[in-house]
C-alpha cells in the first residue's frame, strides 16, 4: 500500500521532469504574425460588436416618439422632478434612486413653445409641493 501511494505521489514529479527535458519551441516570427493577426482580430470584432450595439440602440428608439421628458428639476443631490409628455398628456413624476412617484397629472399641457417655459414649471411645482406640504 505505501509503495502505490509513493508512487502516485511521484507520477507529478514524472511528468513535470518529462516536460523540463522537451526542447520549448522558440518565438519565431511566424508565430509572433499568427499571435497579432489574432489580436487584430479580436479587436476588430469588438469594435464591430461596440458599432452593432450603437446602430441597434438608433432603431430601438424609433417608437417611442409619443414618450419625451420635457423638463427635469433637480429637488436634492439624487432627486429630481421630471415633467413627461405621453401623447397629449403631461405628468409630473418625483424621481428617487429608489422609486418613481406620480406627482400630478396636468390637466392643461404647458406650452413648451413660450420663453418663459423654466418658471412656469418651477411655478407649478412650487405649488403642488405647498400643497402637499398643507395635506
């Protein structure tokens, strides 16, 4: 039994002695133009691949024409109200990192064409925020 376990334990060793004794092929140069044509070869297909992504992301967008964030408030270091146009409708949403929130549903859409745009939103949210303050 000892002398099956002495010898498992060498085969290891066997072979490790094995390979130190083989001759290790060199760097030739056709295996230095076979290794960068493989680089070159990866890198392409990633800067294919990083070029497919950003064409898709183009298409993916197409069809959501009728969905724009209109205006965004920041409120703190991470928390933002943000004004959404879905079709014809306007929404006010409180933005966390953690959730979404419906703020209001505006009954008339802003008219995002004026000059003074800014402070009417600012406006409406200081009163729908006073208002939540007084419930």
């Amino acid at each position: 039994m000892k002398k099956l376990f002495a010898l498992l334990l060498s085969l290891p060793v066997l072979a490790v002695a094995e390979t130190a004794a083989a001759p290790t092929p060199g760097v030739d140069a056709g295996n230095l133009l076979q290794t960068l044509l493989g680089l070159i070869l990866v890198l392409l297909l990633i800067a294919g691949m990083a070029w497919l992504m950003k064409r898709s992301q183009q298409w993916h967008g197409l069809g959501q024409r009728q969905f724009k964030v209109i205006a965004a408030l920041p409120l703190g270091p991470r928390e933002k109200a943000v004004l959404v146009q879905v079709g014809d409708q306007q929404i006010l949403l409180g933005v966390t990192p953690q959730n979404v929130n419906l703020l209001q549903t505006l009954d008339t859409p802003l008219d995002m064409n004026a000059n003074n745009q800014t402070p009417v939103f600012a406006d409406k949210l200081k009163h729908f925020l006073q208002q939540q303050r007084e419930k």
